[in-house]
C-alpha cells in the first residue's frame, strides 16, 4: 500500500485550501497551516508574486523542515497598469474584504473601454531544501456587475476566456477548467511525479 506524499500548504485560505485540494484529488495529504498547528500570518511585502510566495514557503520550510509550497496570486488589470497585482488581497486596505476590493476595482474601472485581465498564480515549492517555481495563468475580462454566489475574491467580476460565466458562476470542478491555479497545480503535480522520492 502506497503511502500518500505529505505536503504542508501555506496559506491560512481555506478558499484555497479547497480549491487544491479538488485538483490533487487523492494523490497527496495536503496540510493547511492551522491543520499543521501553525498559527502565523506570512508578510508579503514584496513587489512580485514571486517573491512573496518564495517568501511564505521559505518560512513554513525553515520553521517545519517539511516538504511545503506556497502561492501568491494576483489580478492583472490591462487598463489600470496591471492593478490590483500583489496588492489584490488588501487592494481596499489591511483587512482583505473581498466585497471592498470589488467596489473599487469596479469604481477604478468607470469609464474604461477595454476590460482585459489575467489572473496570475505563482506556486513556490519547497522540495527537499530545494525551492521550485510554478506559474498559471487564466485570461478574461471584468465586467460591470458581480455575478455568482460561489469562488472568492474577485471571482464574481471575472469572466475568463472561453466561458460566458464568471467564476464566482461556476462550481469548483467547472472553475478549475479554467482556472489559473489549476495550470499551476498541474505544473506542481507533474514535477512531483517526475521525482524519484514523490512517493514517501
């Protein structure tokens, strides 16, 4: 019997907890944080999505010496430079509310002709004290109004590339066709196949 590949998350999100753990479905134990007893908020003070999810792996990694990823992920705004980027958690500030963050990325967006934007994950990868970079990328557009009861964050205004619906439209297993952390995932995924040792 095979024993499952244990790897710690580090994210105190449950939303992206979820959401990893329907893409992995049963081939490894993915730990959070507060499953791992560990109560700590990461910073992510850096300018790249890189760096703050090296930043957060290379954390968890130091205080736990266990295999362990984390992942930053941002929105990207055509017509607003590349807004909300890394600042898209706390776009309306520290407390990271997502109905805030909404109104003004759509109060930002008044007047705007071209709607295009990308979702962008970046995974970061702990492995046996080596550090390993994932990225997924999901193309689509804002539109005016929120739709949808499911998802997080800015789900209920984004509508990728190929679907009429936004995200926050689509159940969990419809979402990851589409979605940006799924590419990265799956990028993680065949990595760890790939290692001789994947398999504990």
């Amino acid at each position: 019997m095979t024993i499952k590949s244990t790897l710690i998350f580090a994210t105190n999100n449950q939303h992206k907890v979820d959401e990893i753990r329907s893409i992995l479905g049963d081939e490894f134990m993915i730990i959070s944080l507060k499953e791992a007893g560990i109560d700590i908020d990461i910073p992510e003070p850096f300018l790249t999505l890189e760096a703050n999810a090296s930043q957060k792996s290379k954390t968890i990694h130091e205080l736990t010496k266990q295999n362990c990823f984390s992942e930053d992920t941002g929105l990207e705004v055509d017509a607003l430079n590349g807004e909300p980027g890394v600042k898209s958690a706390r776009y309306s500030g520290e407390e990271k509310n997502f109905a805030a963050n909404i109104a003004k990325l759509l109060s930002n967006m008044k007047g705007k002709e071209y709607r295009g934007a990308r979702f962008r994950t970046v995974i970061s990868l702990n492995w046996h004290n080596k550090e390993y970079l994932f990225e997924g990328v999901s193309e689509g557009k804002i539109i005016d109004t929120p739709k949808g009861e499911y998802g997080f964050g800015y789900d209920p205004v984004f509508v990728p590339v190929g679907s009429e619906k936004t995200f926050a439209e689509m159940e969990l297993q419809e979402k990851n066709t589409y979605s940006h952390r799924r590419i990265a995932t799956d990028k993680l995924v065949a990595f760890l196949k790939h290692q001789h040792s994947w398999k504990e």
